[in-house]
C-alpha cells in the first residue's frame, strides 16, 4: 500500500510576505517568514534519503553542506513553494521547490537544505 510508504512525520510552514516599507513614499519590498505555529502539523510523509544529492564543501572555519532531497506526501496535501517542512525525526528543516502531482496519485516535491556544521 502506497500509505505503508510513509513512514514518515513532518511539520509544513506556509511562507508569508511580510512586505515593508522603508519609508519615504518608496515601495515595500518582498520579505518573507514563517509563522511559530506550523500550517501542517505531523504530516505523514517520506524523505527519499536514498535519492538525496548532498554536496560538502571544506571551508576554513567549516563545512557548508547543500542537500536537495525528494519529498513524498500524499496527494492533495496543501505544500507551496518556498515552504519550510521540518522532519519530526531529526528536526532538520527544508525548503520546498514546485510541488508534482504525477497521476494525481500523490505529491512529490524536492525540498533543499542549506546548512553550516562546526569545523572537524
């Protein structure tokens, strides 16, 4: 069964433009968070670690590491892009690219990490 797939928990934050003036009759500009609450609470779903692309790069001070890892969820769940998914298991949070509805059987989606880890 497609449902035994998803042996996974998240949380899905939907990204809200919080556009602010500088001031002085100039335009706002696009600035976006998230809210404390999630939109999305414990998500059933299934991170593709298998099918993650992680890139470490060895700085002097630390390790920058970018992942991009596919994300599966049931179909007709409410994922945007530029959404922050956060994994119930190890608290690692992502941000969602364009969602895919393949058949209208479920949604996939590949969620990027972006993180600094301590020097080795």
């Amino acid at each position: 069964m497609f449902l035994d797939f998803l042996d996974h928990h998240c949380d899905i934050y939907h990204a809200v433009n919080e556009g602010n003036s500088p001031g002085y009759g100039l335009p706002s500009s696009d600035e976006y968070s998230y809210p404390e609450t999630p939109d999305i609470t414990d998500q059933e779903c299934h991170f593709g670690i298998k099918s993650a692309s992680i890139n470490i790069v060895q700085n002097e001070l630390t390790n920058d590491m970018d992942s991009r890892i596919k994300l599966t969820l049931p179909f007709g769940v409410d994922i945007r892009v530029n959404d922050k998914i956060v994994s119930k298991e190890t608290g690692y949070s992502y941000i969602a690219e364009i969602p895919r509805h393949p058949r209208n059987h479920h949604t996939f989606v590949y969620i990027k990490r972006t993180g600094t880890g301590r020097a080795l």
